[in-house]
C-alpha cells in the first residue's frame, strides 16, 4: 500500500512503525537515555528508537527539538516521522535534526499504519510504502 | 516563495554564509508549512542551540538584527549548581559548551537575560509586531495577552531569525491563523474563587483537548491579573500545543465572541466544568507519602507580585529541616526583591531565590542527597516532573509530584507535609 503525503524534511528511511493516538512531545514524553516512552503517554513501555513514528502532531514545550538533537546523540531518536499534521515545534524539530517527515498525508496515517509494520518512508518524495503489515498486534 | 531582494541576496551568500545558513533554514521552515512570503520580525528570544549548530548560523555575522533575548538554562549550567546541592560530576552533555555558546551569543550582541519571562526584563511586544520566540509559555503570552504574532518556534529557528530579522508568514503571524477556533464556556464554576492553581489545572485540561487549535474562551473575569492569566495560559502548550488561547474582553483581538471568531462558528464548542478543574488538577498530582522534599516555584519565572506575596507568607517562618524551598526567577526581579527586602526575608526563612535557570527540566538524579517527592504551584513544571523531564542521562527523574496553589507550597515548605485537599 502507498501513501502520499507532504514533505517536511526530505530523507528516506526505512523502519517499523509505532503508531499512537495521542500527540507526542520530545520533552517528556519519552526518555532519552532508553528510547523508551513515559508511563503516561499511550504507548507506555515502547520504544522509539530507530522507529518511525506515526502520530497525530506534536505538542509540548518548545526545547523539543533541542531534546531531540541529544535523542539523535544518544542513538534514541525515532528515524522517521509521519504526522497528520505538524505544528512547528515537531516539525522544526525534524528540520534542526534531518529526522526525515511528512505530514498531510492522503489516507489518515493513524489508522492506514500498524504499530509493528515495517515501512519505507520516502520524505523526499513524500510517499509512504507499507512494506509487511504486523498480523500480530490488533 | 516570494523573496525579496535583500532576503535574495542573503539566500545567495552575499551577507556571508552564516546569513546564508539561516536564510535557508527559515524557508526551509516556511516551505514546510507552505508560506509565500516572509516577514520582518520585531523581536528574538533564543534557547541555545548546540554548539557546533551555532557555529555554522553565526559564521561572518556581527550581531543579531532584531532586539533578541536569551532563555533559561538547565540549573547545572547556572551558577546556582552548588547551592541547589546539585553534583556537577558528569554533569553530562546538555552544560558541556554552555558558557562557550553563551559567550557567541553574547558577542552577536543577544542580551543575556536567561529567563523564560523576557517580557519582564525589556522584551516586550506590542499588537500585531512579529516575534520569534523559544518557550511555549511566553508564545502563548505574547500571541493572547500583548497581540503580537508569532508560532511556536524552536531548535534553530530563533537563532535564523535573529540573524536574518525574518520569519516565513505562517500560522500566527497571518490574520486567518489568529481565528478561533474551539469555544469554551463555564457552566457551574464559581469564576470569582478561582485560585490561581485552578486557572492552571483549568488550562492544563483546555490544552489536552484543544491540542493544535486556537481557544477562545469566554466567561473569564477581566480583574484577574497577569500573574493568573500566566498560570492558566501557559500550561496549554504542555498539554497541547496551543499558541494562541483569545480571552474575551482581554485578547487585542477578542473584544467579543464573534471577532475572535471572524465571524466564522467555532468548529466545536466545549464547556468547563468544576469536575474539569478536578480532573485536571488530579493529572498533575501523583505520590505515595506526604512528606515533601523540595518546594519549587516560578515556572514560568516569578514576578516580583509573586515574589512579594512568597515573602510574606513565609516572614518570621522557617521552612521545615526536611524540606528544601527553590523559587525561581530572572535576575532583573530577583535584584528588585533584593533592594525591597524580599529577597531577605525569603533567604532568613530558608528559601533559595535562584536565577537563570529553568525548574521544569530540574536535573533531580544529579541531587547529592536523594530526592524523589516535589510540590509546585506550576501545571507545567508538575507535568514535567512526573515525567521526568527528558531523561535521566540529562539528569531527569520521575518525581512523586504535589500541585496545589502558591500558599498551599509555602505552607507545604513549612511543615514538610502536604496538606490534602478538604
């Protein structure tokens, strides 16, 4: 399955998704030491480290992107990033840190994509590939 | 992109490359959000960038264009470190160039007033000038209280603006950005006993379910005064993203519900009830025991009404053995409440008055005594400490977390118990 979207900061990257309801801040939200997302956020317990997250837009304290410039340092950052649409606090975050994403997608990525399937995310053309759906989550 | 000349010529490296980098990265920026043209911007307040981020911005430039401010810093970058009993043993990356950046920014001519509250140290807006702000709480402000126009800017888009003195005309800055958006009404709060924790948990709820959009709330009382109006709006940002929140009868631009609308119908319209105000102050508490360790006031930084009203409430008290009591602030009001006494008063009870650094990211797994339990009058600092901050390698620590009003904290620093709600 393809998707098209808006380009936010160009790149190709390929990954496993992790897909959430709830918008997601850099600064609180998950920890940067682990990659692994606060308690108090829906996807609680998961990581997003190397992964693509997928998730409605950004919300938080304006260090976000600054946070992320150390998850990159760290090696926690996710390696993609596909929201519904971005505010600018997410979105110049994948700016100052070259985390390629879209945004403005033409099917809703939340409910197109599994949190578990494995994706090509295209942000210089601004296409998404669902490479192998996850058939063991819901 | 529509650029003019001048914006041209920077774009093409003949103001140096440094105005090239920072050229490019506002329309990068401003593409990604599909402007068409950019604007002059009025004001800058920087959090620093990286280093060797700052270096490329900054190569062949002499100073900054517009008046530019600087944020609060982690307290472990401040000279505050030491008594605040934090370890400055593998301190770790965030502080490593710290005082390297902030001497380039200085030298660019960036006034070094390390504070989320810029508005009260000389950077102050007026209705319709254009700012490019670090710090959700001051956007909101300037954008909802003052008039002026700005977005949620962040990593190096403050720095880029500073350097070029333009921002691409894009969501806040743009008259169909500013509409309303999601109408809140009160139904059943007794909007003249407000406390200034109930405008917080107030605006933490408005936040989560407002998230990106713009919020016109109606029904507010036009006497609060500014200090509340701060706690309520800046925790929308946290819980959401909300940049512009129009308060009706205060907001410039809201004199009534239908201009804050363009005359157009909100998309939804939501009431506030005493059980939101409830729930939302329940979101921001979480502990085991009621022995708190560390009081921490002033996120955002405390003024000198605040500053005032702490130091009466704790003249001729001590605060408990037991208990440590941080206020934060800027170095502007802190010198005030020096001469005015307050600052005397606070310190003979016990209490740290610190500057130039930002309590919601306390680096609390740096402390040299363990601490884990923390109260605050902040939705958006109670917020961050349940979460820990960013992490611990930045010295973040999930905290048992108290939220309750200002003399709620001070009677909690007193005793070394937080009291439950009756």
């Amino acid at each position: 399955m393809m998707i098209k979207g808006h380009t936010i900061q160009p790149g190709v990257v390929e990954g496993e998704a992790v897909v959430s309801n709830m918008p997601f801040s850099f600064l609180g939200d998950f920890d940067i030491t682990s990659g692994l997302v606060n308690e108090r956020h829906e996807l609680a317990g998961e990581s997003i480290a190397g992964k693509i997250l997928v998730f409605p837009s950004g919300r938080g304290s304006t260090t976000g992107a600054l946070v992320g410039y150390y998850a990159k340092m760290f090696n926690t950052a996710p390696a993609g990033m596909i929201c519904r649409e971005a505010e600018p606090v997410i979105a110049l975050n994948a700016l100052s840190n070259r985390i390629p994403m879209v945004d403005r997608t033409d099917q809703d990525p939340i409910s197109a994509i599994r949190t578990g399937d494995r994706i090509l995310l295209d942000a210089t053309q601004g296409l998404i590939t669902i490479l192998t759906q996850n058939t063991n989550k819901e | 992109m529509l650029l003019t000349d001048s914006e041209k010529r920077m774009l093409n490296g003949e103001e140096g490359p440094g105005v090239q980098k920072a050229m490019q990265f506002i329309i990068d920026y401003g593409e990604a959000f599909d402007a068409r043209k950019l604007v002059d911007v009025h004001s800058a307040h920087i959090l620093q960038d990286p280093l060797e981020m700052l270096e490329g911005l900054s190569s062949g430039v002499k100073h900054v264009r517009p008046l530019t401010t600087l944020h609060s810093n982690p307290p472990l970058g401040t000279r505050w470190a030491d008594k605040l009993g934090l370890s400055m043993e593998d301190a770790g990356p965030v502080i490593e160039n710290n005082a390297r950046v902030l001497d380039v920014y200085k030298s660019l001519g960036c006034l070094m007033t390390l504070t989320c509250a810029p508005y009260v140290m000389g950077n102050i807006l007026k209705k319709n000038q254009v700012f490019s702000w670090a710090g959700s709480s001051g956007v909101i402000i300037n954008n909802s209280l003052f008039g002026a126009r700005g977005n949620r800017d962040s990593g190096l888009a403050m720095t880029a603006s500073a350097i070029t003195g333009k921002a691409p005309e894009i969501g806040r800055i743009r008259n169909d950005g500013r509409l309303g958006d999601i109408l809140f009404r009160f139904q059943k709060v007794e909007l003249d006993k407000l406390t200034q924790a109930d405008l917080g948990a107030m605006g933490y709820h408005i936040g989560a379910m407002a998230q990106t959009k713009n919020v016109v709330i109606e029904g507010l009382p036009d006497t609060l005064p500014f200090e509340m109006l701060k706690y309520l709006l800046s925790p929308m940002p946290v819980s959401g993203a909300v940049s512009l929140c129009h308060i009706v009868g205060l907001t410039p631009e809201a004199p009534d519900v239908a201009k804050a609308f363009g005359n157009r119908k909100p998309e939804m319209e939501l009431t506030i009830t005493p059980d939101d105000i409830k729930n939302g102050a329940e979101q921001l508490c979480g502990y085991e025991s009621n022995d708190v360790e560390v009081v921490m006031m002033g996120c955002p930084h405390l003024t000198i009404r605040e500053l005032r009203e702490i130091a009466a409430l704790l003249e001729g008290r001590k605060v408990s053995g037991n208990t440590r009591l941080f206020l934060a602030t800027n170095e502007g009001v802190s010198e005030l409440a020096r001469r005015m006494g307050y600052l005397e008063i606070i310190e003979k009870a016990g209490g740290l008055v610190i500057t130039d650094s930002c309590i919601a990211v306390f680096p609390f797994a740096k402390m040299k005594t363990h601490v884990s339990r923390a109260a605050t009058n902040s939705a958006r600092c109670a917020h961050y400490l349940l979460r820990g901050g960013a992490g611990e390698i930045v010295g973040g620590k999930v905290m048992q977390t108290y939220y309750g009003e200002t003399a709620r904290c001070i009677r909690a620093a007193i005793t070394g118990t937080w009291e439950d709600a009756s």
